[in-house]
C-alpha cells in the first residue's frame, strides 16, 4: 500500500506541474496587457506600476515563470487584486464552506442513491424498480440550476418551510445540498442497479442462499460488498467535482464558498485569484482520486495494490 500511494505521488507530480503550466499562462493568453484588464483604463499610473511590479510583468517569461514557481513552492498564491488579502487566505475561509456543501450533498447521494439502487435490484420490473429508475432519468434530465430554482420556488417560496438561499445553521444547507446532489443520486441509483443485479446473480450469492442465510444478510453483506468498486468510483469522481465544480449551485443559494469565489474572480478580471484557485483545486482533485484507490481494497479484499 505504501509503495502505491509513493508511486501514485510521483505521477501526480506532471499533473500538477501541466497544471501549474496552465495556471501561470491564464494571465499572460488573454489579448493586451493583462494589467489594465484587472484595473481597467481609468486606473491611475501609481497604482498600474505598483501591480506590473508585483506580478512582473516587465520581465522575461522565462523569469516570470521561475518567480511564479518559487512563491507556489512556499505556499504563496499571491494577493488578490479585488479583497487585496493573500489568495491562501481567501481559501482557507471560504474551501471550508465548499467542503461542508459538498459532504452534505454527498451523504444525500450516498445513501439515497445506493438504497434507490438496492431495492430496485431486489425485485426488477416491480414497484421500487419503476419508482427508482424514474427518480434517475428525472435527475439525470434536470440541469443544476432548473432544479434549484424549483426547490426555491416550493420550499422557499410556497411552503416556507427553508430559507432561499444565505449562509447559517443546518436549515440553509438542505436545499443547496439537495440541489448539488440530485444528479449523484441518480447515477449512483442506476450504477448500484446494476452492480447489484450480477451480483445477486453470482455463484457466491446462491451459495450463501445454500447456506440458510437470510435475504437482507445476503443482500447487503455479500452482493452489495461485491457491487461497490463501480459505486466507489462515481463517489470520488462526483464528490471531486463538488469540491472543484460547485459554482452554479453556490451561485444560485448565494452560498459563499470556493465557487462563488472563482466566479466573482472571473467577473472581476481578478486574475491572481483565479490562478489561484485553479491550482488549488486542481490539487484537491489529484488527492480526491487518491482516496477513491485506496478505498477500492478497503471495500473489496479481493484487491491488492502491492
């Protein structure tokens, strides 16, 4: 196991430095001189000298490029242009929020969408199945923002039972997460389905029905053990594109987090910002994907990384 995570680290490292690549070239591609687009033309000629001095933009790239490496290499992100604070900061305040949004849409998509899934299996052509397979095309077929706004719109609005959107107790977070999960639990309803229907039709399942073992025992011990690994990866795929992707949903319940911020940025012409942010997600994905690995031999002893 030591030897795969050792192994998986070294090859992230091209990864992150393409990424790194990318990220650095985001304030040079863009047409004109990428300081008046942060400042605009009717900035004064104090405050564009100060800025071009800062992001050193008067050098050569080559020197520009071993610059940016440096202060990435300390942990220095740089400065936003819009807040004028560290961009590390900025993070660190808001990629918690971002966390908390997306464990909760995740928990919903786990557990609604893997019990959706496992009934379905357990009588195919019967109630729960019609019922589970309708739930996934419907959250399939609906974009995030349509959903959200028809959340709003019934629990906000009409009933009044959820506030519309802001940041606060546990209240706030049921629409947003419910929003941002709706897809996951669809397609995790669809994939446990059908992991669970040849599983359920394997060898070990009808020998341990030999054995006397219950229906539910069998069902969940054995067949939906065996059915995880294709559950366990929409799990780190879409809980990664939570982390890095959740900018409609931030944006539609004004929900301040990593999302909301990168949109702002993009908004703004904040380009340090944005830079920022994509290098740091981009990192959060790698180490996502990691987790989603190891998590294979954890839920089937059957695979071994060494």
């Amino acid at each position: 196991m030591t030897r795969f995570i050792a192994r998986r680290l070294l090859l992230a490292i091209p990864t992150l430095f393409g990424v790194l690549v990318v990220a650095f070239l985001l304030l040079y591609v863009a047409p004109g001189d990428p300081v008046e687009a942060m400042v605009g033309e009717r900035a004064d000629s104090a405050t564009i000298a100060r800025l071009r001095a800062e992001l050193h933009v008067d050098d050569p790239l080559p020197q520009r490029f071993a610059h940016y490496v440096s202060r990435v290499a300390v942990g220095d992100l740089g400065r936003s242009y819009i807040t004028n604070r560290p961009i590390t900061q900025d993070i660190r305040e808001r990629f918690p929020k971002t966390l908390q949004l997306a464990g909760a849409a995740m928990l919903l998509a786990t557990v609604l969408g893997i019990t959706l899934g496992v009934l379905s299996a357990r009588r195919p052509g019967g109630l729960a199945d019609r019922f589970a397979l309708g739930i996934a095309y419907l959250g399939i077929s609906f974009p995030v923002y349509w959903v959200g706004l028809l959340l709003i719109l019934l629990f906000a609005v009409t009933l009044r039972w959820l506030p519309p959107s802001g940041y606060g107790s546990l209240r706030f977070l049921v629409l947003p997460a419910l929003t941002l999960g709706m897809r996951s639990i669809a397609f995790l309803a669809r994939m446990t389905r059908s992991a669970m229907l040849e599983a359920l039709n394997a060898d070990f399942v009808r020998t341990a029905r030999a054995k006397g073992l219950g229906e539910w025992v069998v069902t969940l011990k054995h067949a939906l053990r065996n059915a995880l690994i294709p559950v366990i990866t929409v799990l780190g795929l879409d809980f990664g594109a939570y982390l890095t992707g959740s900018i409609l949903t931030e944006t539609i319940f004004s929900w301040p987090g990593i999302g909301r911020y990168v949109v702002n940025a993009i908004s703004r012409r904040d380009l340090p910002a944005i830079q920022g942010t994509v290098l740091f997600l981009s990192t959060v994905f790698v180490v996502v994907n990691l987790i989603t690995d190891l998590a294979y031999a954890k839920a089937d002893p059957r695979v071994s990384y060494d």
